[in-house]
C-alpha cells in the first residue's frame, strides 16, 4: 500500500528539534492518521495534539489477519506525551462493522457496534466500553445478538453483563480474552436458557457424539487459536 504524508514542519538544527503543525498520513485508499500539532526534541520527547486514526480495515485484509472486512474503525485522543505506546490522554474509539471475517480464528462478525475508552500505561491497560453485534461465529459457534460491557485490564479484554442467543436458547455470562497474549486464549461461562443439543452438535460438531434435548444450567468453555481446550456443560 501507498504511503503518504505532508505536514507543515519546522526544523531546528541547535539543539536538534522538530515541529509540525497539521499531519496527514494516508495508508492507502482507506487509512488515515492526523494530527493537529506535533513536536520531537532531541532529548526524545514527543508530544502530539487531536489525534485521529481512522481505517476501513484495509491494511488489515492486505496482512492477512483479516480474511474480509466492511466497515471503519475511528480512535482519538487529544494528546500524547513521551512514548507512542503511552498516551497522556484516554483513547475514545468507535468501531461500526457490517462484516469482519478473522482468517487466523476462522470467526465471523457480522453488525459489530463498539465504543468505549481506554487508557494504556507502561505494562498495563485500562478502560471501558460497550458493544453488540448481529452475529459471531466462533470455534463452530453461532452467537446471536450478542451484547454486553467490555473492560480492559491488564492484558486481557473482558465482557460483562453479557447476553446471547446460544444453540436455540439464551445465555448470559462472562468471559475473558487474552489479546495481548499468546493465541488468543477465550474463557467463558454462562448460565443457559432452553439450550437446544441438537443445535449444538450440528454447530460446534464434538466428536463421536450425538446429543438432542434441552438443557438448562451452565456452560464453562475455553479455547484459542489452536482450537477447543476446555469444555464442560
């Protein structure tokens, strides 16, 4: 993808500094990332001011991470202070999809809202959110409507009050994922309303098995991107 930037930028040489007043960069046809005023020191501080990061997924599909997308993504935040991975201020972000295909996990998201804020620290990330979606089918699951809170902490991201269409039944639950670590590790449990068997073995295809009825109780499910790790009903 084709990368472009201009900027107002002024340059001084003793001590080494540099100033910019409005920056667009363009990644592409979908991309963009501005700022309104941005400063670098020899020292190494770096400050910047409104900035704004929007994307319809593009660069994302281009990787590989994502198979397919359509939708646009928006962050901002008013200021950022010394290291790029540590904002001064909290991330606001909006995120409206009709459709994210994720090529790694082989999950489907179709009608994802999200918004929320977040803050990231050294080691440490901290917020919260909202979100809900049409559909997600993840591991050989369909999730519909599904609609709860998010909250980041520390490594992890985590949806509360969540409720879904599971199966032919209801759920409402929890669960935690591991974002920031290595395969994307899912822990989930959820108390579950007129769960159809059936459903589930035509859905999440267990192996040598063959289940019909309903079932009210609970289901504690973990997995990653290597697959099913846990499951107890």
């Amino acid at each position: 993808m084709a990368l472009d930037a201009s900027a107002s930028l002024k340059v001084r040489p003793k001590p080494f500094s540099l100033e910019s007043g409005p920056l667009v960069v363009a990644l592409g046809d979908d991309t963009t990332l501005s700022a309104a005023h941005a400063a670098y020191g020899v020292d190494g501080a770096f400050t910047a001011s409104d900035i704004v990061f929007e994307t319809g997924f593009a660069p994302l599909v281009a990787k590989g991470w994502l198979s397919a997308a359509e939708g646009r993504a928006v962050f901002r935040c008013s200021t950022v202070s010394g290291p790029l991975t540590a904002p001064a201020a909290p991330i606001e972000y909006e995120v409206d999809a009709v459709r994210l295909v994720v090529k790694m996990a082989g999950a489907l998201v179709e009608g994802l809202s999200v918004s929320g804020q977040l803050n990231i620290g050294p080691g440490n990330w901290s917020g919260t959110g909202r979100f809900k979606a049409e559909l997600l089918e993840i591991a050989g699951a369909r999730l519909n409507t599904p609609a709860g809170d998010t909250r980041w902490e520390g490594r992890a991201l985590f949806f509360e009050n969540l409720a879904l269409g599971l199966f032919g039944g209801g759920a409402r639950g929890n669960a935690r994922i591991g974002l920031r670590e290595t395969g994307w590790p899912v822990e989930a449990s959820f108390t579950v309303d007129n769960l159809d068997l059936d459903v589930f073995t035509r859905e999440f295809k267990p192996p040598s098995l063959t289940l019909t009825g309903r079932v009210n109780g609970s289901v504690l499910a973990a997995f990653s991107l290597d697959g099913l790790t846990g499951l107890a009903v």
